[in-house]
C-alpha cells in the first residue's frame, strides 16, 4: 500500500493543480459563450485544436522518453541532451510555419484573421520550452512547486481575459473616456483569448527559470539517437490520440450538411458540451502526471504486475464516480455553458454521456498503456493509436453529414473502447497483469444503468428536484455498493479505513 499510497499523495498535487486551475479556467466557459455565439466559440474550438496537434509535433515524445531513460542513464545528461534538441527543433518549427500561416488560416476558416493563428503558434512554441521542466518537478517528487505554477499559469490566463472582455470591453461599450476603454480593440474580437494564453505561457517560461538556468548546452547524439528510436512510435501515438480528441472539429466544419456559418456553430455547440467530460478528463490528466514516472520506478519490482492492478481498480471506480456526478446532474452542469444568453448550446447536451463514457475507456487505455512502454514495444501502441484515429476519421466522415455532432461522441467512443480492449489483449500477452476486469466492466456497466434509469425517472418526474434527489439516492446507493464489495481495499487506505471499518483491515 506505501508505493500506492506515494502514487495517490503525488496525484494528490498533480490533481489539485489541475482540478483547481482547470476549475477557474472552466469558468471561462460560460464568460465565452455568454459573450461569443456558438459561430465564434467554435472558431475558438478549432484553432486550440490547432496548438493541440502543433504539440504533438513540438514535444516529439520527448516526455516520456525522460522519463524512461533516467532509468539508466545520469538524468542530468539526459535532460540537457533532450532540452537542447527541443529547444532547436521549436526554433526550426516556428520559422517553418510561418511562411504558410494565411493558409492555414484559410482552411481552418478563419482567413480574415491570420494573426489568431501565429498567436496559437508562438504559444505552442513557449509551451514546449517548459515540457522538460515540468517533467523534472516530477521525476524529482516536487508536485507542490509543479502544483503552483501551473494554478499561476491559469490564474494569469483568467485575469488576462477578464480584464480585457469584462473591464476593458465594459468600457469601450459604456464609450467611457478613460485607459481601460481605450485598451479594447473591437477587431481582435477572440483574439483576447489568445492574447491570454500567450502571456500565461511566457509568464510560465519566468516561474521555471530555476530548472531552465539548471539547463546547459549539451548533446550526446548516441543518448540521442536512442531516445529518438524510442520515442520515434510515441510521435505516432500522440498524432493518433490528437486525432482522436480533436479532429472532430475540422471535420464538423468541413462535412456537417449546411453552410460554413451552420457547421462553425454545430462545432461550437459540440466544444461546449465537451468540455461537460471535465471531471473525469482532470482526473485523467492529475493521475497521468502521477503515474508514468511511478510506473517508471516500480517496474522493477517483484510485485509490480499487482500493484498495476490495484492502481486501475482504483481508477476505474473513481472514473465511475465521476460519471455518475456528472450524467445524474446533467441539469445543473448545463448552466456553465452560457445558455441564457446563447439557448443553442443545449442542442448538444444528449451526447454529455456518451463523451464521458469515452473518457472512461481512455482512461483505463492510459492505465493499460505502460505494457508497450516498458516492454519497448512503442511500435505496438502506435499502430493501436493509428487504427484508433482510422476508425473516428471513417466514421466521422460518413456520419457527420446525417448525425453532425452526434457523430463524433459515436466515433471517439468507438474509437476508444477499441484501444482499450485491444490494448489489454495484447498487454496481456507481453506483460501480463492480473486486472480484475470482469469486476471492472460489471461497476462501468451498473453505471451506465444508473443513467438510464435515471433517464426514465426523470421523463416521468413531477419536479427537478424529485430529479436531483433521486440522483442522490442513485450516487450514495452506488457508493454503499461500491464500499461493501471493496471493503477489503478500502479498510487498507489510511483515515478513510478507520472511519469506514473501525473493527480494522480484512486480511482476507
């Protein structure tokens, strides 16, 4: 239970980090949609789908390549090898897509405005400075420092855009003679947006400036060489899963059956809804931060199969949990996205859970995904992605002109549940480990029931809060189910254990 426990403490940060600032960032959401139609927000959409895929490119699988080869090599050497050739790649990049920029600009729709996406490209290129200074906060076990600069990171991407949408648009629209009003310029529109990022990244490239002065010049093309074989298929996984999440977007705008104004708003009432998978996508991204260099350090370990096991089991119920907080109380969450000043966000609300299950199967897929790395088998995970990424082209392709959005929450959740399963199939020949599956699979399974139900009271339900309640009654119903089957694991956490089953831990 100490390495799960060091696991859950880490994850504790990373979570809070990213629970936390990500909280404060998502209530930009319903700022955004109050003041931009869901035209605008989905042109919003696309282009940080944009910077999504540039980072695939920009970081190069430089990520977990430190981590796995501070395994064997001086994590000095390492980073400052990897720094370097990271640091030279974003030049080269940046300088290279510039020159097409109007281009990109008029295939993503947004012609008029090609500066929006040299902004996206200069935050890109800031952001990928600070990849490897963040991963050393976490291989040195610094979750609190990683834990700080990325909330400043949000805080000063919130105030950015509050000041110049709120305090200096307020002005500009009240005609106000003072600074403020004269700070706002009517034609950068949702430029601001990205004005924010930009200075939220170069403020962050600041705050790390200890780990990048610990940085020198230095490069071992034979440690090189080897981190690019190795982080060579890691590329194609990261193009695979950015595909996945967001390709959707640019295929909405360039299939949907209507015209490019119908598509920009179909994209935009889609990207709201998306962002409903919050709670589960946190805590994804708070236990990946957690788990890589953990998995890392315990594959040599005897034991180290069970405590993988153990880890998904614990994963997989908190997944559910989090599901069920946000499909039983669909009704509140829907008020985040701006739906007073903009109804046609509500249009997509019915796809909420089906993206949440998606998330779920992805969640467990990361979990999997250590087999194919510590087995150096990348190659394999790169043609799961790539068959991944085939299946939500095709069926969003063929879809999209009959299901618009619809569409893409079916694709990713097919896509998704296809990583997983195979993932797990092919894990078990390579690196076998004893998951509980079938016990895994019945808890997703119950949950999705609840929804239904759920589903079927509330069409017959006399009031929202007869609604509310009797989701309650599902959550804490599905909670005592939960606590009874595991009470065996749960009377082993520390606190919690003692407060659950005061008689003490079952052994059996």
């Amino acid at each position: 239970m100490s390495s799960i426990k060091k696991l859950a403490g880490q994850t504790f940060w990373y979570g809070f980090s990213n629970i936390f600032g990500r909280f404060l960032n998502y209530l930009l959401t319903p700022l955004l949609t109050g003041i931009y139609s869901s035209e605008k927000y989905g042109d919003i959409s696309i282009l940080f789908a944009l910077a999504s895929f540039l980072n695939i490119v920009f970081t190069y699988g430089m990520e977990t390549s430190y981590f796995r080869f501070n395994n064997t090599n001086p994590e000095k050497d390492v980073y400052n090898t990897s720094l370097t050739s990271m640091i030279a790649t974003t030049i080269l990049f940046t300088a290279v897509l510039i020159l097409p920029i109007p281009a990109i600009a008029n295939f993503m729709k947004v012609g008029e405005h090609p500066e929006f996406v040299r902004w996206v490209l200069w935050i890109v290129a800031l952001d990928t400075i600070t990849v490897l200074p963040f991963s050393k906060l976490r291989f040195e076990g610094r979750p609190r420092k990683f834990a700080l600069i990325k909330i400043l990171n949000i805080l000063i991407n919130i105030g950015t855009v509050i000041f110049f949408l709120v305090l200096c648009k307020g002005q500009y629209e009240k005609k106000a003679d003072n600074l403020w009003a004269t700070l706002y310029d009517p034609s950068i529109d949702i430029g601001y947006v990205f004005l924010a990022n930009l200075i939220a990244s170069a403020a962050t490239v600041l705050l790390l400036g200890k780990e990048l002065m610990a940085f020198r010049f230095q490069f071992n093309w034979k440690l090189m060489k080897e981190i690019l074989i190795y982080s060579a298929p890691l590329i194609i996984v990261g193009f695979g899963g950015m595909i996945n999440e967001t390709i959707d977007r640019f295929m909405i705008v360039q299939r949907f059956h209507g015209t490019i104004s119908e598509a920009k708003s179909a994209n935009g009432v889609y990207s709201a809804n998306n962002k409903l998978a919050l709670l589960i996508v946190l805590f994804i991204q708070a236990f990946r931060m957690g788990a890589e260099p953990f998995f890392f350090k315990q594959s040599s370990e005897k034991n180290a199969p069970r405590i993988y096991a153990r880890v998904m089991k614990f994963f997989v119920i908190t997944c559910c949990f989090c599901f069920l907080g946000v499909v039983l109380f669909l009704d509140v969450w829907k008020h985040f996205m701006g739906i007073h000043n903009h109804p046609e966000y509500l249009q997509g609300l019915s796809v909420v859970p089906l993206l949440m299950l998606s998330r779920i199967f992805l969640g467990v897929y990361y979990n999997m995904s250590i087999w194919y790395k510590l087995t150096n088998r990348n190659i394999a995970g790169a043609w799961i992605t790539i068959v991944g990424a085939l299946i939500t082209i095709l069926v969003n392709y063929t879809l999209i002109p009959y299901l618009g959005f619809v569409a893409c929450a079916i694709s990713v959740t097919l896509c998704y549940g296809f990583m997983m399963v195979s993932s797990y199939i092919l894990g078990q020949k390579y690196y076998p480990v004893p998951y509980a599956w079938k016990k895994l699979t019945a808890y997703v399974v119950i949950c999705v029931l609840l929804y239904l139900i759920h589903q079927l009271f509330r069409h017959f339900s006399p009031s929202i809060w007869w609604t509310h309640g009797f989701g309650l009654l599902e959550l804490v119903s599905f909670m005592a189910f939960i606590i009874r089957i595991e009470k065996r694991e749960f009377s082993r956490i520390p606190v919690i254990g003692s407060i659950l089953f005061p008689e003490g831990p079952f052994t059996s």
